[in-house]
C-alpha cells in the first residue's frame, strides 16, 4: 500500500472514532439485500425494546421501496404500537393480515397486538371523558357558587339556603298560574307555592282555589338526599301553563303560569338548592 493509501486510511480510522461514526461499505448493497439488512436490524431493535431506532430503520426501509416485504407491515404495526401511534399501527397491521392470511408468520402476534390498540385506545376514550367530565364538574362548581353569591347579594343574606329560598318563594309567587287567558291577581284563583327548607327536607305548602270560591292547602315534601338535582320543565300552550317537574317521578309538580323563561329560572333554583342541601 502506498504512503498517501496509508495515511488516509489513518485518518478515517481517527475521524471514526473520535466522532463515533461507523463507516459505510465503500460498494452500496443491491436494493434487496440492503432492505434485509435494515429489516434484520429492525427485529434486532425490536427485541432490545429500542422502539425509536427500530422505526428509523422502517422508515429507511419504506423509503427504498414502496412496496416492502410483508414483515416490514408487521413491524410497522408492532414499533408503531409501542409509539401509542395507533391509526397507523392499526393499517399495518391489517394490512399485513390481508396479505398473509392465516398463514403467515406473524399471524397471531398480529391478532395480539390489535386486540392490545383496542384495549388501549378504549382506556383512552375513557381517561378523555374522565378529564372532560371532571373539567365539567369544575366549571359547573364554580357556576354553582358564583350564582349563590349574587342571591346571597341581592337578598342581603349570610346564608346560600336563605337566599334560594326567598327567589324560589319569589319566583313562584310572581309566576302563579291563574286559569283563564287573562291573569287577574284581584281574584284568587289557580294555585300558589311557597317552600320552606329543613335539614335534608324541602317543604312545598300548595294553597289552591276550588269551585265553591274557597281553596284548600296541601303540603308535600321531598328529601333531596339520592334525588336528581336537575329538574325538567314542560309547558302548554293549550292549557297556558307550564310545569317543574318532580325530581323523584320525573312527573308534573309545580304548575306555573305559561312562561317557559320564569319556570326554568324557578326550575334553575331549585337544582342549585337541591345541590347546596346534597353536599351540606
């Protein structure tokens, strides 16, 4: 070997192993042979768990041929798997299982690791609605304190269950239903609510007008322990009312004039009252 031969290959040896590169063969591999070097360091990455290196090696693969071996689908899936990627390890994968049938070599790993994105993407959906719904519950929280602060302001109270009662009571008295197409407050006709609020009990005193002129009371109570809090509201533009439903049967409960706006305000009040009792 001449002198300059020699001294060249010296320096590429330091440069070597200064910068840690390995040399690549002076003569490139044929295509083919190339792609089985690249997809035997993929299994070899695969089994050492080095999942970044091993889809630098797909990717290399991928690049030398559109249309690479059928192994190289699998390995995309498994790498691609193990990257939490799973649309996309979810195509090779099924891809793979096209083209080999139950024949072939990975079949059942295949099998394995689609039934593993399944599990994974299903933990997923529900880690997602958990911290939606628990973002939801920090937003309605804040919502729920917010509007009994500005009760609490407006009706000069200390206390959240004192300043729901008096708008409920409020807002009942003002919406009463009255029968006929022309509310007439001088007379007593229809009906009206007032509410009172014990420990764990929600008191409701109906007083009602009847045939004779006169009216009659009636008291019912719910307890709000195991109660839905959300009350739903009907009307009828026929019979000009509308209605809170009971929040156990789900049934027509208290009757409001027909204002579908105040009775969902009266509505909207007894659910926060019910959840500021709930969590007291």
């Amino acid at each position: 070997m001449k002198e300059s031969q020699v001294f060249r290959s010296l320096c590429f040896g330091l440069v070597v192993s200064m910068t840690g590169l390995v040399a690549l063969p002076v003569a490139a591999l044929p295509k083919e042979i190339e792609i089985d070097r690249l997809l035997l360091a993929v299994e070899t990455s695969v089994a050492n768990q080095n999942w970044d290196k091993a889809n630098a090696r797909l990717i290399s693969v991928k690049a030398l041929d559109d249309a690479p071996p059928a192994e190289f689908y699998y390995y995309r899936g498994k790498v691609s798997t193990e990257l939490q990627e799973y649309s996309e390890a979810k195509e090779a994968l099924e891809f793979y299982l096209e083209q080999q049938g139950r024949e072939g070599e990975f079949y059942r790993a295949s099998l394995e690791l689609l039934n593993r994105i399944e599990d994974s993407e299903v933990k997923q959906q529900t880690e997602s609605a958990r911290k939606s719904m628990g973002s939801q519950l920090v937003i309605e929280d804040k919502e729920h304190k917010n509007y009994i602060n500005k009760l609490q302001s407006l009706y000069l109270v200390d206390s959240g269950r004192d300043a729901l009662e008096l708008h409920i009571n409020t807002l009942l008295s003002n919406h009463r239903y009255i029968p006929g197409r022309y509310r007439d407050t001088r007379k007593w006709l229809g009906s009206e609510y007032q509410i009172q609020v014990r420990r764990g009990v929600v008191s409701i005193l109906e007083k009602r007008s009847n045939q004779s002129g006169g009216y009659s009371l009636n008291q019912d109570q719910i307890t709000v322990y195991g109660v839905n809090p959300y009350l739903g509201v009907e009307c009828d533009s026929v019979g000009d009312q509308c209605w809170i439903n009971h929040p156990e049967t789900g049934k027509h409960w208290l009757e409001l004039e027909h204002d579908r706006d105040a009775a969902s305000k009266a509505a909207e009040a007894f659910s926060h009252l019910i959840r500021l009792m709930q969590s007291s």
